[in-house]
C-alpha cells in the first residue's frame, strides 16, 4: 500500500479528538510530500539537521514535532520553527528553550515526559520528579514556553497488560499535573505497535511512523 493508502487507513480508524503525528524521520522528502497531499500537516522528526532540511525543502503550514531526546546545545536550530517539543524532562531543557524563544519572539509548546516502561534506557521524569518542577518557581518565571500536555512512551514488549498498566499510570500522572496546570489537554501516549490500547486508556495524540511509511531503513 502507498503511503497516502495507509495514512488515509490509520486516519479512519482514530477517534474524533485524537491528533496524528506523522513520524516522518529518516524518511525521503517525496514521502512526506505524499503524506502532506493526503492532508496530513503533523509531522514527528528525531533529529534536528534533518527536520530543518524538510523544514526548508516542504510547505510552510506544516507543524514539526521533535520527537526525539534534545541536547540543549541544539535547541537553538529549531527554535525558529519549531510547533512542540516532546521529550521535555528537564528544568535546564526547559530553560534553555525559552531562551532560544525569547530570541525568536515566540512561546515554544512543550510536552513533559515522563518514564513509565519499565526498561532504564528510555527518559524521563516520575511524577514525584513532576510536581516538584510544575511547583518550582524557577519554572513558573518561564514566559516563553508553553506546556501543553505529558508524554511517555511503553516499553518495548508484547506484555499488553503491562503496555496498558504503563499508559494507566500515565493518565494518572496527567491528572496530578492537571491539577496545578489547569489548561493542559495533550496525553501523548501510543505508537504504531500498541496505538489502540493508548487511545483506549485515554490518549489524544498519537505518533505513528512504519505504520504510515513502511519499516525504515537506517543504513
């Protein structure tokens, strides 16, 4: 199936109220021109060389969401462009994107992440880790950032009660956070592999790459 066939296919079978990101990393341009003809404008990028260079290279209207863990230092080269950030977990992270914001006049959006899997190679705050930073005045003098939502990503295995036991917890943490922050609306939670599960535990964005694309091919 091409391209448009399968985002066309995935997009049918979402719920109203749950957002696609299009996980377009180490994929050529001329795919996420056909997903972007398709109707697609969300699209999720792993590496910030390679999102500005489809950046520069597609249309204008797309939003790009950096999926990936940041370094601070390479903040800077989107912060222009940028629509959300998602793999925030950091005060010196979130510090140094509203610098970069301020440099360009613009409030960047940011996901916090948070760690539920149970592997340690994924990132991320626990939720005492959380609350600390939502409470901490250091953040709250943040006028440049945006905090829209949570994310977490489940560890990589075919145990569906733990996937689903992972995203609980999740939408549990979301709910604390929603306490002091009010106004956040975005659980970014599910991937090509466990997506249905996620949504049934209450996720409204999802990031969808080989599904949409086909395998990637990282040589």
């Amino acid at each position: 199936m091409s391209v448009k066939e399968n985002l066309l296919k995935i997009k049918e079978s979402l719920p109203k109220g749950v957002t696609l990101v299009a996980v377009s990393k180490t994929k050529p341009i001329p795919d996420l021109q056909e997903a972007y003809n398709a109707g697609q404008r969300i699209f999720g990028e792993n590496k910030i060389q390679e999102m500005a260079q489809k950046w520069e290279a597609l249309p204008k209207d797309i939003e790009w969401h950096m999926i990936g863990h940041v370094q601070r230092n390479k903040v800077k080269y989107m912060a222009e462009f940028i629509s959300l950030i998602h793999g925030v977990d950091s005060l010196k992270l979130l510090t140094e994107i509203n610098k970069q914001a301020v440099k360009h006049n613009r409030i960047i959006s940011c996901l916090l992440q948070i760690h539920i899997a149970q592997e340690d190679t994924k990132f991320g705050l626990d939720e005492k880790e959380l609350i600390e930073l939502l409470n901490d005045p250091a953040f709250k003098a943040l006028e440049n950032i945006k905090i829209k939502g949570v994310m977490g990503m489940a560890s990589f295995t075919d145990n569906k009660n733990q996937v689903k036991e992972e995203f609980k917890t999740l939408k549990n943490t979301f709910t604390q956070a929603k306490k002091i922050l009010p106004n956040i609306n975005v659980l970014s939670m599910g991937m090509s592999g466990d997506y249905p599960l996620a949504i049934a535990e209450g996720s409204t964005m999802v990031r969808i790459g080989s599904s949409i694309f086909g395998n990637r091919n990282y040589a």
